[in-house]
C-alpha cells in the first residue's frame, strides 16, 4: 500500500482495513514511537475543522514527524486565486504526505491525482471522510471484539450525514445487519439501500425512536442540522425526537455502545455520559491511533 | 396508381458513414461530441425528419470518414438508438449501432453543482452505473447524474 492515497473507505479492501486496525491496536498500546522522524507531513485545511486537525498533528506528533500547513484557506495563497492544482502540486514537492480537508466534493481525489506524495482525505465536503469510517470501525471492533455479523442502529440525519453513509458501506463488508431511523425528511437515500439489497443484507426502517434498539449491538447518533429542514416548524417538531436519553437503555443490550462522530448538540443527553454503555469520547481518542497507522502504512512504514 | 418515386431527404454519399437515428434535439450534440463541426469532410445533415420511433429525427451523412467503435460510443448519451450504416460505392457494406461504454470521460457534466470539475478545469470522468437509464457515477465527487439531468460540456 506504500504511496497510495486514502481517499474513500473503498479504496481499501477488507484485509488492508484488518491491517490498519491491527497496526492501530499497537498504537493504542505504545503510542509514542519515532517512526515518522524525518518526515514532513502536510496538513492542509481549506476550512476549519479543529477536532480533525488536532487528532491528526497529534498522531504525527507521536510519531516524531513535523507539520507544516495551514489551518484556515484565508492564511494561504488559496486567498490570491491559487487553483487547488497548483497548490497540491507546490506542496507535493515540499512533504512526504498531504492531507487534505476540503469544502469542494471529488477535491481530494483530484489532489491524490496531482500530487506525487500520497494523499489523505480529511473531509471532502459533504462526500467522504474516511479516516472518521476507519476509527468507527476500529471503535466497534474493539467495543465487540468482531466486525461480523453485528447489528448497527444509526439514528438522525441520514440523508446527508456522509459518517453514516460511509460508515454503512463499510460494515455492509462483515455481513451486517441494519436499523435506520430517523424522520421522513432525513431517510436513508435509495441508492444507499439499493447497495445493500444487492448485497442481499437485511436492513430495516423506522421513524420512531423506541425500544427496538434493545436489540442493538451499536447505536450511531447523529445530528439533526437545523440547515437541513426548509421549513422551520418541521425542525421543531423533529429536534426533541430523536435524543437518546438514559433511561432508553434500561433494556439494551450488556455489549451495546452508543457512538458519535462529534461533536453533539442535544441528541445525546448529558445523563447518558456517566452510562458505561456511552462510547463516543472514547472513540475520538481512538482516532489519534487509527491515524497513526494510516500514516504509516501509506508511507511504507511496518 | 402511379406511386411516388421514394426520395432522399438528405442525398446519397459514395463512401462514409451514416448515422441515423438520431434524436432531432441532439443533432448538435452528437456534431459537437464528433468532432464534425472541426473537420473539412463533406457532411450533410437532415433535421427534424419523420420517424415512427423518435417522433423527429436527425441524420448526418459524412463522406469518406469512418469511426473507431469507441469514437462513435461516445454518442450513446445522446443518441442511443443511433444506427451507422458504412458506405462503400453507394451501398451499405455495414450496420452497427451505438453501446454505452463503461467509462465516459469528458462529454457529460457532473449534475452536483459542488463537485470540484464544476470549480477548475479537471476532465470529467464518470462510471457508467446504469446503461438503460443512463446513471453516471462521478469519479470525483461520487454523485449520481441521471438521465434528466445530462448535460453535454
């Protein structure tokens, strides 16, 4: 896999995806190893995402290598009309790995074509992100001890959060069975479901919020964004729905954990914090580890 | 009773190709995709012709000019049902009609106005997900453009 781009969770097949999350397992363990010493890494974000950025300088921090970047397009040569090929291709001969957030959707694509150092997709707009898909998975495995056969609920905006549809097709590999609910507005898009009756794997729809996710084995939350409704109303009537409240886990399951992409609003309520089946801060620390073995792997390094 | 003598709407070519079946609102489209607005060839074009099947159809007659099978594919996007008849001395020695290839790279634009082909000069690049009603998945951004909403760049 050495100088490959990581720009969608499909561009990895199921036994490098074991790989990483193994190599990330040693991370975890031993998280401060000077493997990158030498190393430049570019981190170029195009819009703001601080909990993004800050996990990735972390994992190259550990790994003794240096940044060099920008946080914010406005304090780049972005601002002077500089076309994202030119800039890709300016600091490709500067690192020897870039990654990338952009707004722009298929931009980092783009730049893993342009660039001659690998390429690591931070977020394209609403299109992929898939070092958030592989800390999910890493975040499952761990919490089940297996990817196959589980039950995954996902619940709130399904129609435009691109961690769910990651996340799905992802799992949709280890034979998973899925429950969506979320309101009418938001549902599951057809081309998604499509994919997965093709597949031949079982998944279910729900609009209410209730006891069937006694039968999960995660439960992924999402957020409702208020920008996603054209009416207002409906997003008054739909925000205090979908919140998962502690006393909703009464009756799920012992290996039940709930999980987050972060950050929240008010669809997990702070009572469900203090539950031993909450996972989702646990899971953004996992991040700085799966990252860890992304950048090596795409750099060759065992 | 005396019947009409069949005449050609657009005149006979000694050797080229024909191609017929196509849709009257993409004629344009399928010179543009071709190239044939770019050559010195001999063409002649019939418009807005009777047709049982299309309701109006165009039809291009290029002399001495003969397409590669992935040159003329390209056209399927807008001319499915186009037929190409091979000219040689007046007679057709050959039919052929158009395929979806399975890649279209650079013809169609990307319906998602936030794609990054709409924002710098990249190439399009789709994979064609379905041929019946023509789904094109980008290479780019991964959204979906459909039938309805196919532009020709």
């Amino acid at each position: 896999m050495k100088n490959r781009s990581l720009v969608s969770i499909d561009d990895f097949t199921k036994e490098e995806i074991i790989n990483i999350l193994d190599m990330a397992e040693g991370f975890e363990k031993q998280p401060v190893r000077k493997l990158l010493e030498g190393k430049v890494v570019a981190t170029l974000f195009f819009e703001p995402s601080t909990r993004t950025r800050l996990s990735f300088e972390s994992a190259i921090n550990r790994l003794g290598g240096k940044i060099v970047g920008f946080s914010d397009a406005s304090s780049s040569s972005v601002s002077k009309g500089e076309t994202l090929h030119d800039t890709i291709k300016m600091v490709s001969s500067y690192s020897d790995l870039i990654v990338m957030r952009h707004p722009i959707e298929g931009s980092a694509r783009y730049a893993s074509e342009v660039a001659s150092v690998p390429v690591i997709n931070a977020g394209d707009g609403a299109n992929q992100h898939p070092t958030q898909t592989m800390l999910d998975l890493y975040s499952i495995r761990k919490t089940q001890g297996t990817l196959d056969n589980l039950n995954i609920f996902m619940v709130g905006d399904l129609k435009y959060g691109r961690t769910v549809h990651s996340l799905m097709m992802a799992m949709s590999r280890w034979n998973a069975t899925f429950n969506f609910i979320s309101p009418e507005e938001l549902r599951m898009p057809d081309e998604f479901k499509l994919y997965l009756e093709n597949l031949g794997l079982k998944y279910y729809e729900h609009t209410d919020f209730t006891d069937i996710i006694s039968k999960a084995d995660i439960i992924y939350m999402t957020r409702v964004q208020k920008e996603r409704f054209s009416d207002p109303i409906e997003y008054e009537k739909v925000r205090n729905v979908y919140v998962l409240r502690n006393s909703m886990l009464a009756n799920t399951k012992h290996n039940m954990r709930i999980l987050h992409p972060l950050p929240r609003v008010n669809e997990i309520s702070t009572d469900v914090d203090a539950n031993p089946k909450a996972y989702y801060f646990e899971q953004a620390l996992n991040g700085v580890f799966t990252r860890q073995a992304i950048l090596c792997t795409l750099l060759g390094i065992n | 009773m005396k019947k009409e003598p069949k005449q050609l709407s657009v005149s006979a070519i000694q050797n080229g190709t024909v191609i017929d079946h196509i849709p009257a609102k993409n004629l344009f489209k399928v010179i543009q995709i071709l190239g044939l607005d770019t050559i010195d060839h001999l063409i002649t074009f019939g418009t807005n012709l009777e047709s049982k099947k299309l309701g109006k159809k165009a039809i291009i007659k290029i002399a001495d000019k003969f397409f590669a099978d992935d040159d003329i594919n390209r056209i399927a996007l807008v001319a499915p049902d186009a037929k190409l008849n091979i000219i040689r001395d007046y007679e057709v020695v050959e039919k052929k009609v158009v395929e979806v290839p399975d890649t279209i790279i650079g013809i169609a634009k990307c319906m998602n106005p936030k794609c990054i082909t709409n924002f710098e000069p990249v190439k399009t690049r789709f994979r064609v997900v379905s041929k019946k009603n023509v789904a094109l998945k980008c290479h780019y951004c991964e959204k979906i453009t459909n039938q309805e909403n196919l532009q020709i760049i």
